[in-house]
C-alpha cells in the first residue's frame, strides 16, 4: 500500500541526501568529515494566506535542493525513508 504525504499551508517535505562515502577517485571518507545537511524538495503545499485572504505562494519548488537547519523541522519516517 503506498502512502503519500501531502504538507498544507506553507509547509515543503524534504528528503535528506546522504553524503557521499566515497570521492570520484576513490578515496574513502571517514565519518568525522562535517556533514553538509542538505535535502531534496519532494512536495510543496499550496502556500499561506495574508490579512487580505490572498494565497502566498512558495518559492521553492519540487526537485530543489535546500539546506536545512540542525535543530529545526518535524522528522517523519515512512517505511523506510527518513
């Protein structure tokens, strides 16, 4: 059964890209190495209303790639993607 999770308002769903474990040369990376939290943008909603009742729009779109913040949103996990 596939489940598909839809953000309201002015929220974006984000998958984390996991950093490479190995350079194009072939040289492995240890752990230690700082991680760049990074993500790709899987689904947008609609955006958020002002005073007026007019819709704001979002200016990230779906296939972006966002950075994103240590101690900031809402971690879900579906099956197995985090």
């Amino acid at each position: 059964m596939a489940r598909r999770l839809i953000p309201s308002f002015n929220r974006i769903l984000v998958e984390k890209i996991l950093p490479p474990s190995k350079t194009n040369s072939g040289i492995l990376l240890t752990e230690k190495t700082p991680k760049l939290n990074s993500g790709k943008v899987v689904a947008v909603g609609p955006g958020a209303r002002d005073f007026d009742g007019k819709l704001t729009p979002i200016t990230v779109k779906e296939g972006d790639t966002v950075l994103l913040p240590d101690y900031g949103g809402t971690e879900v996990k579906l099956g197995d993607k985090e």
